[in-house]
C-alpha cells in the first residue's frame, strides 16, 4: 500500500477528546467514504460469493444469503476449468501476454534509448511522429493485418505469432514515449562517462541505462501485461484456431452459450481476474508510480 | 425399408467414386476438381447433443469414404469468425450457415464453392428434396447452399395432461385461440410464456402470422429485395399479434417477457413449477423443453405431459401453410474430399443417421419418419412433408437488418409508423449493398 | 475500464533532447525494430484502411471503387450510425453521451474521492479499493455488472435493493432507454479509481500554505475545492479529461460483452458499429471509414499531446 500512502495535511491531534471531535466532525466524510468503499467492493465480492455457491442455491436466493446459509462449493470452478475450456484457455492466456509483455519491453526500451541518449538527425521529429501515433486505434489495423498476414506465407494467424506483433506494434507508441521521457532524466555525466571511456552505445544501454530504469520498466511491463491479459479484440481478429483462444474469449463464448448461469459465468469471471490482480497488488507501487510519470510534473 | 440399407451406401460409393474419380467435373460444369488429402473440416454453432448427432453423421461418412472429417464449434460470433478465417486463408472446409443473408454475402465475395463447381450437378440432388427447398441456398441463379437440417416453426407447445384439467382443448383457428387465452385465464392461469428478450423468437411469431394471413407471394415479396415493410400488410400483422401477445397474456407481462430468454421462457411452461401453459416456437422446443436445461422427467412423456398442435389458420386462410427453419452447407474449398461431403448429405442414408439423434428434422424426403426419436418429432416431420407450401425462416433472408428489434418495439406499444419506415430505408439499403 | 493509453508522459528535465549530429548506425541499429513494427503495423494499417473507405471492400480487398459513397451513407443514411432528430440516436451519438457524462463524472468523482480521502487515515486503502476495477477485463466488469443488473430480485443485486423500497423489478440492459446510463454507470465505476489516484498525486503538490492560507481567510471547504484546488490541478485534470476521452472513443469490450450494441442498436457505439459492419456484414469498406471516423475524431488528442511535448521541449 505503499505507494498509496501519503500524509494528510493536517497537524495531528493532541488529547483523545480532540480525536473524538475531529473524528466526529468528520463523520460526513466517513460515511460517503464508506459508501464509496462498498459501492466499490460489493458488485466484485457478490460475484466472487456466487462463484462458490452451488448452482441451485444461486437459481434459488440472492449471493447475500451466504450471510444467513453459508454453503460453498468448488465445483463451478472445477466445472469451468475442464468441460468449459477455461484451463486451457488460461494456458493460451499466459501464451499470448508473455511474450507480448517482452517484446514491447525490449523493443521500445532500445528505440527509446536511441530516442534519449543517441545524436541523428531529426530526432525530434521522429519522436513527434512516434506521440502522435499514440492514437492510433487497434481497428485501423484488422483489415489490412489479416490480408497481410495471409499473404506474408507464414503461420501468423494460426499460430500465436501474429497476435505477439499486432500487439507489441501497437504497444510501442506508448512505451516508447514512457521510456524517452525516463531515460532522458538520467545522470547525463554518468553516460557521457562512459561514451568517454569508449563504451559502446549496446553496453551503455545494457549496462547503465537499463539497470537505472528498471521502475519505468517494470511500470511499463506491467501496464502491457495487463492490457494484453484482459484484451479481448485483437485476440478475436488474430487468432485463428479455437483451441487457441484466451481467457476473454472463453468467457464471451460461455455468455453465449449460458447467458444466466451466473455460478458458472461468475467462476469464469474470476479467473480472468486472478492473475491481474494478483499482479497489479503486489506491483502496485511500479503500476501507479508508471501512471503518475506520466500525467503530474 | 430394407432395401434402402443397402441402396443408400452402394449410392454413396457411386457418387463419392464419380466425384473422385472423375477429373473432368460433373454434368453441369468444367470443374477440374482437385484432389483433397483425405481430410476436412466442418463447422458451424451447434455444441451439446446437437454437435453429438452430428458428429454421428461424420462418423458414419468417414466409414462410407475413409475421410476424415473434424468438427470445429464455434458457438458465438459464427459469422465474423467466418469471415475473418477466410480472410486470413484458412477457412474451413465446410460451414454450415443459419442466416441466408451470410450466405449471399460470402458468395458475392467470392469466399464460396458453388455446387457446380464442386462436380456436384443440381439435378442429380434436386430429386432428394422438397420442391423450393434447394432455392434458399441459391444466389444469383447458382447454387451455393444445400439446406442440412430444418425445424417447423408452426408448433404451439402445451401440456394436455394441464388442459385436461382446465377442460380446454388446442385451437385450429385464430379465434379458437384467442378463446383459448380467455379460457386459460378465466381457469387461473397465465396463458403465453414468451422470450421476447431473444428478439427471433418475435420474428417467428410475425412470419408465421404474416405469412398464414398474406400467403406465399405476399410472404415471398416482403422478404426480398422489393419488400415493403410501410404496406398495410405488415401492421396488419403486427396488429393480429398484438392480440394474443400482450400485458394481460404473458407471464411477467410485457417487460417481463422482454427479460426473458427464449430458454427460460419454454421453461415457464415446462419446469417443475410452470407459470403459463402455451409456447409457440420450433419444434426444437420439445427437445429443450425434455431436456437438461429445462424438466429431464418429462422425456418419455411425450404425447401426455407435453405435445404440440399447428399453428392456427387466420380467418380462414392459411391452412397448410407452415413456415420453418434450417441451416444451409457452404464449400469454402474445393477439393474432392469437400464434394464427397456435400454429396453424402444429400443422401437418405445421411439424413437417417443424422435425423436418429433427434435433434433435426432432415429435409431429405426419402428420410423414414419412423427413425425420429419422439412422436412429436415424428409428427413435426409429417408436418413439414405434408405441408402444402413450406417458407424459410424470413428474418434469416433478411440482408442483416434486425426486425427483431422493430418487433421489440411494438411489443413495447410503441408507434409502428415511423418505426417501419426507418426500417424499410434501412432494409432496402442493406440489400443494395450486399 | 483499463485505460488503455495511460496519460502521456511529459519531458521534465530534458538534457540531451535536441537531435542533430550526423547519421548514426546506432541510431539505427536501435530504432529498426520499432521503425519496422510501427511502418509495417500502425502506418501501412492507417493508410490502407483510409484507401479503403473509398472502396467496396470485398473479404478486404479493393475491389470496386465506391468513391464517396461510403461516407454519405454513413453520416446521411444510417441511422444506426447517427440519427440527426430530435432526440438524435445512433452510436455516433451515444459516444457523444459518454464523452459527455462519462468524462466529466469520472473527473468529478475523482477529484472529490481525492479530495476527501486526503482527510482520512485509511486514505491508501481507499484510493487501493477504487482503483482496483483498472486491473479487471472489460469481460469481466460485463459479467459482474449484468449480474448487478440481473432482472431478478433474487440474482441481481440492484433489483434486491430496488425491491427492500418495493419498486420493480428493472431490466435496465433490456430498456433502450436505460441502457446507455447503465453502461456509462459501469464505465465511470471502472475508472474513477485511475482519475483518482492521479489527482490525488496532484492535489498533493499544492503547497499546504495556500490551502491554510484560505482557511484563515474563512473560506470554507466548497469554496477551496472550486476556487484553489481545481485550477491548481487543471493540467493534470486535463490530462486525465484526454485519456477519457481516448477510452471513450475506443469504447468496445464493455459494449460488445454486456449488450452487443442492444436492445436492437440503442447502446451501439463506433468501434462496435465498425466490428458488427465489417466483420460480422462482410462491409469492409464501410467498416474502414467508420475506422477513419475514430481516427478523425482522435485528431483533437493527438494534436494535444503534441503541443504539450512540444510546449515542454521549449521550455528547456
């Protein structure tokens, strides 16, 4: 919670009488607070309740109910994981986000460096052509990747390798700019240090550059390995076997098939969430400092 | 009965033996059919026991040709997924298609094989169907589509074991019917159940309706290019429906039924606590209604707990007509392997296999209606064979516009008139585009 | 909702960032991997798609040229698109609902969520539970939100509320005139928590003295947020105002999961209007202007970035 925390900007109170009052005149702000924390907990934890309870019980009464009859069962998740498709689907998930968190990383890491710390002729403008392509929206791609990628002659759409493209392409524009942006508040000295002693560009960026950034890094890693693990769209376009398909998709082909079957739906839900949360609460300081990098001077 | 044991397969290994063997194409064409690799795939968005009694079929004509032949699920997003497989070029083998409008699409692409060009001549497999059933699947005079399997879409499902009780009987006439609301009603009861929030489920209701009150060339007309949906005859209809489906005869009333899926409303009528007593829908119905999704203790009680009766006439018109709804097979590729497919689906032998499951109803005559499982299927079957005009589902004709939604619409009350319209641009556009 | 574009980043201390100096190999050695990937995916992409537009578009291909028949069927014939009236309707419009309410409410919650938590003690635990729908799919938000919206007093959560004060039962997915407030509802739940943290950090750098300052003056609480806090974080609220508006133009997960566009096409939006015209009609052509549509309308943001790099870069 760390990177959440910070002090208030009030003097602290002295005598236990002077908290009561401060805490009660603040009641206000506790009680919207309170609602606030439970409009945004509830709708999570009522779907996280129904994926262990039995499916009869959820036709019958509310997910509150487990208040006054406790009843759970793991067998939406069983059920989900080998007939459904989801475990499978889980593997395809972790398939196709690892090495779109990867690529991207090493990608835009080195064109970044060159963006900061390398001397060529318009520089600038290129770094320009790379912001303003940060709007770019995935659609423009579907049309003309899928004919192209037919036509290159290799197994892109049938494998996993067109998706690790598309999306680390369309990755770059932000990581690109997220990195220049890093890089180019590191120690010049220690660089022109080292440009002195005749060290490559390759070991600077290797061995300087890259070891001093890891929190824009790793904020950024984590950023694109959520968004490729949630992502639903591009996996529909470019990837062309079922038995491929991640999380997401599993999840809109069984609302398809089981629109109201909340117990299997909810289980479903939840293991696409899993990863990512777990994930972005333990990376959470690299996740919210990458985001704050990015808007706050 | 017997002979066809052993007509059917001796058929098969002539025409999969021609169509192999035959280098220089069928009657009908020049095609130079390639040679296939003993392998295919088929898809199309069945999952459950619909996928299992077709996958018999695959079995049985892997036995007959020695080719192999997958099935690929792909329970939504059928027609992108089509689309985008296509254009990434690695389509499937075969599709089987719901909506006619996907398939005019996709032929005018050029994504699909016609019939022709597989080897397979009309003629030879017209004499297989019902006259006007090949039609469907035509586009711009060829032949692309072969209608797989069909369901009548004229059956009003109820319990007699519940009407007995209430002392009223099915209805043959528009007004038997309405009077038969009353009854249900005046005994205690809500009589419709209806999954409106499944927006087909309306469109069914319309076609029927329309096409019982206008006829076959009326019917015909509205769901082609020079359809006009501003006529008379469409609010005329929509009118007719609207007695029957209102606030006072659906259960949960009309917002209610708008939540509703068409599943759970087949189970208002059918689960261990039903709340109505009438569904109109396919004939599908009694297979859902028996099984898993809905009340497992009613199969083996058809006839007695639950059965169907026909759609009724309108003011004396109508008798004979019934409307219903199919799936059509596309080639996507043309290779000898995909021809031996197409063909022995058009044979009774096929269709026997396919129709054992009880899924489907085959479309293929000489099909014995003796092998279906049920007697309700049995006498859907006889429906449809005997029927004097039969008409493809018309919202699957459509170019992709959604009169589903327009019907919502008047569910809700609201004022038709603009609706139409709106919906006639939209329509008339749609197909100019196609 | 995930943002997919995270707020850009802002040179600060830029030391080395004027360019010049001759051609460099390692430069090159260094770019060519994103040179490639960004020509090959974002640029070849842009430009055929805007070619294609213009064309019927058959399976993608250019296979007739339709001039500008497309475009004036989008914008004049299409009322699924935009339906010019009164009220007007159509996904063009519905974006233009949650740019709207979904922007400026997800930046108000967010600076008052600020705001407030800076006077608590668990404020970290706050800004943690509000942020946390960022980490969950689109997919997943969809299928916890339908079961809230579920039209059942006993499944959905809504309605079991609804149902203590005796009213409904409500299907507000299943009403075209509820259904664009229902969606927005979900997306405003999934990013307050972004606008929040950001504004949070930001609200952090105003200098304790003023705020004190204004207190001693007797100004009370509603006075400071408007009249101190709000224009001291305008630029980071801006920022966060951009990002919105760039998850709201590409807005599809959410749409495409919990409704597919309906009831009919009520809650349609762009990017699902192009998905359902392109890939499931088989409209290519017309699929690709709606394409240039988003493009078009994200012009605006691109220009912004821009001249904030640029407005930067001068400054050194």
């Amino acid at each position: 919670m760390t990177a959440l925390q910070d002090t208030t900007v009030q003097a602290p109170p002295r005598t236990a009488s002077e908290r009561l009052a401060r805490f009660v005149g603040k009641s206000p702000v506790h009680i919207i607070l309170g609602i606030i924390a439970l409009l945004w907990l509830v709708p999570t934890i009522g779907l996280l309740i129904t994926s262990f309870r039995p499916g009869a019980d959820m036709r019958a009464t509310g997910w509150w109910n487990v208040i006054v009859e406790p009843r759970f069962t793991l067998a939406n998740y069983e059920r989900v994981l080998t007939n459904e498709g989801m475990g499978q689907a889980f593997l395809n998930s972790l398939f196709i986000t690892v090495p779109s968190t990867i690529l991207p990383l090493l990608v835009a890491s080195m064109a970044a460096f060159a963006l900061a710390w390398v001397k060529f002729p318009f520089r600038d403008t290129v770094f320009l052509t790379i912001v303003a392509m940060l709007i770019v929206p995935v659609q423009v791609g579907f049309i003309p990747l899928v004919v192209a990628m037919r036509e290159s002659g290799m197994p892109l759409l049938t494998t996993y390798a067109g998706a690790w493209l598309a999306h680390t392409a369309f990755a770059l524009p932000f990581g690109i700019f997220l990195l220049r942006n890093f890089f180019i508040t590191l120690p010049k000295d220690l660089i022109e240090a080292a440009r002195i002693d005749g060290a490559s560009n390759w070991a600077i960026f290797r061995t300087i550059v890259v070891p001093l950034s890891v929190p824009a890094i790793a904020a950024y890693g984590i950023f694109q390995f959520l968004w490729v693990w949630n992502d639903l769209l591009m996996a529909l376009i470019y990837v062309q076997r079922t038995t491929l398909q991640p999380m997401t998709y599993q999840v809109t082909t069984l609302l398809g098939t089981y629109a109201t079957e909340w117990s299997l739906l909810s289980a479903a839900a939840f293991l696409v969430m899993v990863v990512p949360l777990v994930v972005f609460i333990s990376l959470q300081r690299y996740f919210v400092q990458g985001l704050l990098a990015g808007s706050v001077k | 009965m017997r002979k066809f044991r052993l007509v059917a397969p001796f058929m098969t290994a002539v025409l999969v033996l021609t169509a192999c063997g035959n280098g220089d194409g069928g009657d009908d064409g020049d095609a130079d059919v390639p040679e296939g690799d003993g392998e295919i795939t088929v898809t199309s968005l069945w999952g459950g026991t619909e996928q299992e009694a077709f996958e018999a079929v695959l079995a049985a004509f892997e036995e007959e040709s020695g080719i192999t032949a997958t099935y690929e699920s792909q329970r939504t997003e059928y027609a992108s997924f089509l689309r985008n497989r296509i254009q990434g070029g690695n389509p499937p083998d075969v599709a089987i298609i719901p909506g006619i409008g996907t398939l005019r699409s996709l032929a005018r692409d050029g994504s699909l094989i016609s019939i022709s060009e597989l080897g397979i001549a009309q003629s030879d497999i017209e004499g297989n169907y019902a006259p006007g059933i090949l039609d469907v699947g035509v586009v711009d005079d060829e032949l692309y589509g072969i209608m797989v399997k069909l369901n009548s879409k004229s059956t009003i499902f109820y319990s007699p074991e519940r009407f007995a009780e209430m002392g009223v009987e099915p209805a043959e006439t528009w007004d038997d019917l309405v009077a038969l609301t009353e009854s249900i009603k005046e005994a205690g009861s809500t009589p419709w159940a209806l999954g409106a929030q499944d927006s087909w489920t309306l469109t069914d209701w319309f076609e029927i309706t329309y096409l019982k009150m206008h006829g076959t060339e009326a019917y015909d007309t509205l769901f082609s290019p020079d359809g006009d949906w501003t006529d008379e005859t469409v609010t005329a209809t929509i009118d007719k429906m609207l007695e029957i489906l209102n606030e006072e005869n659906i259960e949960g009333g009309v917002d209610g039924s708008l939540a509703t899926l068409f599943v759970a409303a087949i189970g208002k009528v059918f689960s261990t606590s039903p709340s109505a007593e009438l569904y109109y829908g396919g004939g599908f119905v009694g297979g859902i209604a028996t099984g898993a999704d809905v009340n497992p203790d009613l199969a083996g009680q058809e006839g007695e707990a639950i059965d169907w009766f026909g759609f009724p006439t309108i003011d004396g018109n109508g008798e004979g007509l019934v409307t219903y709804g199919g799936d059509v097979m596309a080639a996507l590729v043309n290779d000898s392997d995909v021809a031996a497919f197409m063909e022995y689906l058009t044979t009774a032998d096929a269709g026997q296999v396919w129709a054992e499951g009880g899924t489907i109803i085959s479309p293929i005559v000489d099909v014995d209606t003796g092998v279906y499982p049920t007697v309700l299927i049995q006498a859907e079957a006889d429906q449809v064979t005997s029927a004097e005009a039969v008409r493809f589902d018309g919202s699957d004709l459509l170019p992709g516009t959604d009169l589903g939604a327009v019907l919502q619409s008047a569910l809700r009350g609201e004022d038709m008139g603009p609706i139409l319209e709106e919906f006639q641009t939209a329509t008339s556009t749609a197909w100019e585009n196609e | 909702m995930t943002a997919e574009n995270p707020p850009v980043a802002v040179s600060t201390t830029a030391t080395a960032s004027k360019g010049g100096g001759g051609f460099s190999w390692a430069a090159l050695f260094f770019l060519a991997p994103a040179a490639l990937l960004l020509l090959v995916f974002l640029l070849f992409p842009t430009v055929y798609t805007i070619a294609l537009s213009f064309n019927r578009g058959r399976a993608g291909e250019f296979t007739e040229w339709t001039g500008l028949d497309n475009w004036i069927r989008l914008f004049t014939e299409d009322p699924n698109f935009l339906r010019l009236g009164f009220p007007p309707s159509g996904a063009l419009w519905n974006n233009v609902l949650w740019l709207v309410f979904y922007v400026s409410l997800v930046v108000l919650a967010g600076l008052i969520i600020a705001v407030m938590a800076t006077r608590v003690r668990y404020e970290a635990w706050i800004k943690a539970i509000v942020f946390l729908p960022q980490a969950i799919a689109a997919t997943s938000l969809a299928v916890i939100w339908s079961f809230v919206y579920a039209p059942d007093r006993n499944t959905g959560l809504m309605n079991a509320v609804l149902g203590i004060a005796d009213i409904g039962p409500v299907a507000l997915l299943g009403n075209p005139s509820t259904v664009n407030w229902a969606l927005i509802a979900v997306g405003i739940w999934g990013s307050v928590g972004f606008a929040t943290v950001i504004l949070s950090a930001a609200i952090k750098g105003i200098s304790s003295e003023v705020l004190e300052a204004a207190r001693v003056d007797g100004a009370n609480e509603t006075q400071i947020f408007w009249r101190i806090i709000v224009p001291m974080v305008s630029l980071p609220i801006a920022v966060v105002a951009v990002t919105l508006v760039v998850n709201v133009i590409k807005l599809f997960d959410l749409i495409f999961v919990m409704t597919q566009g309906g009831p009919g096409t009520s809650s349609r939006v762009i990017a699902f209007s192009m998905y359902q015209d392109a890939f499931r009609q088989g409209q290519y052509g017309y699929g690709a202007a709606i394409a240039v549509v988003m493009v078009v309308l994200l012009l605006p943001v691109m220009i912004f970035n821009v001249r904030r790099f640029r407005a930067e870069a001068v400054q050194q």
